[in-house]
C-alpha cells in the first residue's frame, strides 16, 4: 500500500488492519470522505481498511458505524474515534441503564488525538473559492510555526492559513478538555518533528496486546519516546484542560444546580488540581 494513503506513520490503519486480520474484531467503524463530506463506514474486510486512511479535520458521524454495526450483530467492534466521540462510546459501553442483558459489543477503540474540529458546510465554503473540493486527495496541518492547513490535490499542493480555518471551529470544541482520547485502548497521534512516525499510547490491556502482536508480526516498528516530547504532550494536554474548564465555568456549563443541565460534572477537588497545575 502507498505510504501516501496514510498520515503521518500509519499507525492506525496498521492496528485495525492486524485486529481485522487476526479476528480481534469482526468489523470497524471508520470514516471515509465523499467530496470533503466525512461518511462513516462499516468494513468488515481489512484489504478495505487503507481507502479510508488519513485525517478529515472535521466533524463527522462515525458513531453512526458503530451504530449499524450493533444492529448487523457484530459482537467485536473496532471503532477509530476522537475524543468526544469516544467519551459517547465509553458511556454507552458503561450501560447506564443498566440493562441485564447487556453485552458489550466494542472489542477495541483506537483515539484520535484532537485539539479541533472543523463544520464541514463552512469549510467547504471556504476552500471551494480557493480550489476544486473534489480534487482533495488528503489534508494535514503542519507542526508550529507554519500556521497553515496543506491539501494535497491532483494538481498540487493549496495552502490556507489557520487564519481563515479556526473561525469554523464549533464551540462545543473549546469545551472539551480531552486531547488524547483518554477513553480508548489505544491513543494516536501525530509525533512533531518526526516525519514518518506517530504518538502511541497505551492504555489497556487488549491495546497492549494488539501493540505487542503488530510489532511481533512486522506491522509497527516501535521506539521508546523521548523525555522531553512527553513532557511537551503532557503539558499540551493539560492546557487543554484547563482551557476547556475555565471556558465551562466561565460559561456556567459545568457542575450546574437546580435542574440546569451541565456539559460536564466533575468533582471541584479534580477542578481545582487541574486549574492549578
């Protein structure tokens, strides 16, 4: 498969086409792109997987896969998510309802790291008067300080400044304090100043295992991450956090009383340890 298919060092797509491959799951729900529309897919093949590699940037229905997936009767899902979508899966798999015959359909979440995402309609309103939407054959934002988003297109390379592009963040995205997809196995993304090669981190035990299978078989080559880019994720992650909670207090959408409802709840100890960290 052509290294361009992917972003960055293919992580994620190498994972859920092993998981396939191997039987860990018997379908993934992944987003594909019509146009620079984001459309959620159910694949079930993992010759499929590399057509709906690399990263859309936007808002997109994926859960909607996860969805048709449970109502096809599959029993072993993989999902490729971000982090606000993976908080709805987790809740979901956590039965709130507490329903006895709840069996939990997901046998594995990849994270997609996440800072933001764009509204598809304005996006395309955009970038339409700049060049031909169907022409896109991938897009990335390049570490700081470049300041732009590059689409890659049939006839070469467009440049928009970020300039133009963050006004089309929603609002929901400033109040979301999760930039790593902390609710999933496994967490990707993308290594600064390491062409070629993504974040991974661990968080389970099945995402342990899948990691250790892919390098046993040649499907990842691993190396430990230095001190200091941890340090950096770290801090970047964090200020998420705390950027996200200040815009919830500020906006009287957390912990809320008397029948208001919250976009999040969480106890004032954690608040107040994340504010001051």
């Amino acid at each position: 498969m052509p290294q361009s298919a992917y972003q960055a060092g293919g992580t994620v797509s190498a994972l859920i086409t092993l998981a396939l491959k191997n039987g860990i799951i018997d379908a993934a729900a992944l987003t594909g792109r019509q146009g620079l529309t984001p459309i959620p897919r159910l694949v079930t093949d993992w010759q499929d997987v590399v057509k709906y590699a690399g990263s859309k940037f936007m808002a997109a229905p994926t859960l909607a896969a996860v969805n048709a997936g449970i109502q096809e009767n599959y029993t072993h899902l993989g999902t490729v998510a971000t982090p606000c979508q993976l908080t709805a899966v987790a809740q979901m798999r956590a039965n709130p309802l507490a329903i006895e015959t709840y069996t939990d359909p997901v046998a594995l979440t990849v994270g997609l790291f996440c800072n933001w995402s764009l509204d598809t309609r304005q996006l395309s309103v955009l970038i339409s008067e700049k060049l031909d939407v169907s022409a896109i054959r991938g897009m990335h934002i390049p570490p700081p300080p470049a300041g732009i988003m590059v689409f890659e297109t049939d006839s070469g390379r467009v440049q928009i400044p970020l300039s133009e592009i963050k006004p089309l963040i929603p609002e929901s995205c400033f109040i979301c304090p999760d930039m790593t997809s902390e609710f999933s196995d496994l967490s990707v993304g993308m290594f600064e100043g390491q062409p070629g090669w993504n974040t991974l981190i661990v968080r389970s035990k099945p995402g342990a295992d899948l990691v250790t299978t892919a390098s046993d078989e040649g499907y990842l080559e691993t190396k430990a991450m230095p001190p200091e880019s941890i340090a950096q994720l770290t801090r970047a992650a964090g200020e998420k956090k705390a950027r996200a909670l200040r815009t919830l207090i500020r906006r009287k959408l957390i912990n809320t009383e008397n029948g208001q409802r919250a976009a999040l709840r969480m106890p004032p100890e954690i608040i107040e340890k994340i504010l001051t960290y």
